[in-house]
C-alpha cells in the first residue's frame, strides 16, 4: 500500500447566477492509499486513505483571475496532512459588468443600503452541498468531516472568505 494525493474533479450549479456563468469546476484533493489493485490501475480511481477517519475540509477561495490550479501545491500539501482541500474555478461577474475569473463574491450584498441578507460568498452553499453529496457516496463516503469545514482564500477570495465566516 502506498500513500499518495489524488483528486476528483466535480461541477456544480450556483442558483443566484445565470447560464453560462452559474457553474463552478471544483477539485477535491484527498489522501490517497493505493493498493495496486486492477481496478485502480485501470480507473485511476484511488480510494481515500481510511484509516484517517473523518477529515477536515478546506474550500479554498481563489482570487480574481487567479488559475485555481496555481493552488494545488498547496492542496496537496495539506491533503498529505490529512485536509482535504477544495479548490475552484467560477467564471463570472466579478464587478459588476466585467466577467472574470472569480471567487463568487456577491457585491451586491456589500453595498451601503443594501437589502440584500445573503451571505457574500455565493460559491460555499454549492460547494457545501456538493460536499455533503461526496461524503454520502463515492470515493468519499464518510471521509469528510463535515461539521469540521474551514475557509481559506488569496486577496478578493480571502475577503470572500472572511465576509463569508460563520462560526455555525
């Protein structure tokens, strides 16, 4: 057996924006046990490293026009900790009137007078419910500690991610 990172790849729909920029593509890296066997040698799919017990999750929030594949260092880095770390990309408003590459910040919500409750991070809800589906089914069941979910970010993903904290 031999311990690696891998990663699954996922879409997912954010409801408050319009097609085509309502959709994010997330990557999910985990730790890894690979035992050689055939399926795995065909699929490429490499079961989660069990004997880590529900992990920690990270959704790391990138910055505007930020690749998230520049993140993956990091990702794997802390997946061979035993964080399993989203990473995602959202094309869409960043401002408004300029499509971008973007954290999902909701900038309505921030402005002065502004009646809008929701929270600023448009992405998590998504990403959480797509979270909450892996963890049923897949490589993933039961891996993820969901009531143990971090959020991290870099400049406009890192406010996203503070505006967006919620202890519960």
């Amino acid at each position: 057996m031999q311990r690696l990172v891998r990663a699954i790849y996922r879409t997912v729909a954010v409801p408050e924006l319009e097609s085509p920029h309502n959709i994010i593509q997330a990557k999910v890296y985990y730790p890894a046990l690979y035992s050689e066997s055939l399926t795995e040698r065909n699929t490429g799919a490499i079961p989660v490293d069990g004997e880590r017990g529900p992990m920690p999750v990270l959704i790391m929030t990138p910055g505007i026009n930020v690749d998230p594949s520049g993140y993956g260092w990091l990702a794997t880095a802390l997946a061979e900790t035993g964080i399993v770390t989203v990473v995602y990309g959202l094309v869409s408003e960043a401002m408004p009137g300029a499509i971008d590459l973007t954290p999902g910040l909701n900038v309505a919500a921030l402005m002065a007078g502004s009646d809008d409750k929701s929270p600023p991070g448009i992405a998590y809800r998504p990403i959480l419910d797509l979270l909450s589906s892996e963890n049923s089914k897949g490589l993933l069941a039961g891996a993820l500690d969901l009531k143990n979910i971090w959020l991290g970010g870099h400049s406009a993903g890192g406010t996203t991610a503070l505006l967006s904290a919620d202890k519960d």
